[in-house]
C-alpha cells in the first residue's frame, strides 16, 4: 500500500559471500554507478564477518580490499533502519564460516514508473522473485547438452 502512495519500485536484496581475504572491491564502482543512473536506490549496506566459529558481526564500512583507498565510504551511514538484528542472523546463517557478505538491501527505481502504470491500470503484483545465476547456468547448460 505504502508502495502505491509513494511511487516506490520493487525492494530486493542480495546476500554476497566473499571467502576470507578475497574481498576485491570490483564491484564497488558498480553499485556507484547503478545509484548515480538512477537504476537503483540503495537502502540499505551491511558488511557482516562470520568467524571459524560462526560468530558473526557487522563491519564498518572501509578500505575492505586494503588497497589504501576506501572502497566503501560512500555508503557510510546508508541505513533505512529495514535491516535489523534477525536479518544479520539470517544472512550470517546463509554464509560460511570464516567468511565476509555484504548485504544489500535497495529499490529498483527504475521499475517504479512502470509498476506504478500498471497499477493505475488496476493490476496487482502476485509474485516476484529471483532464479540464483548457478540454477540459470546448469539449466541452460542441460538445455543445450
């Protein structure tokens, strides 16, 4: 409802896991330019650790790659409050142990006219998701074998 009155487009997340150390800070420059297109609205970013034990915490956001540069202070303070506590224990149980994942919580921004046209146009959203990219590529991969 809250979605009709202000013009918001779909919410999604993602859970990205980075084995330890290996962090590179590629996909930084990305998001940046996926937020600047307007394409997406970033909600919320969290960076969790998960220890050997499974402990997990949530990292400041910083020089992740230790290049020198911060890859990741101009997401500093983007919080939407949407991420709480059980969402950080949920991702920590989606990771491995001795592990870090970012999670990112945004708006497509760019489908929020177009929802909003169908909804004026009385249609209503029965479903969405997301197929993981390893089920696309062993299905297309099992099509073509």
């Amino acid at each position: 409802m809250a979605e009709e009155s202000t013009g918001l487009g779909p919410i999604s997340y993602l859970i990205v896991e980075f084995p330890s150390g290996t962090m590179t800070g590629e996909g930084f420059p990305v998001l940046v330019d996926l937020v600047e297109r307007g394409v997406i609205r970033i909600l919320d970013l969290m960076l969790v650790e998960s220890d050997a034990d499974g402990t997990s915490r949530v990292l400041e956001l910083r020089d992740v790659d230790n290049d020198g540069e911060l890859d990741l202070t101009i997401f500093e303070g983007v919080s939407s409050g949407l991420l709480d506590e059980s969402d950080l224990t949920d991702a920590a149980s989606a990771i491995e142990p001795g592990t870090t994942a970012g999670i990112l919580l945004f708006e497509n921004t760019w489908a929020a006219p177009f929802t909003q046209a169908l909804r004026s146009g009385g249609a209503n959203l029965v479903a969405a998701g997301y197929i993981p990219q390893d089920a696309l590529i062993a299905a297309l991969e099992s099509i073509e074998g």
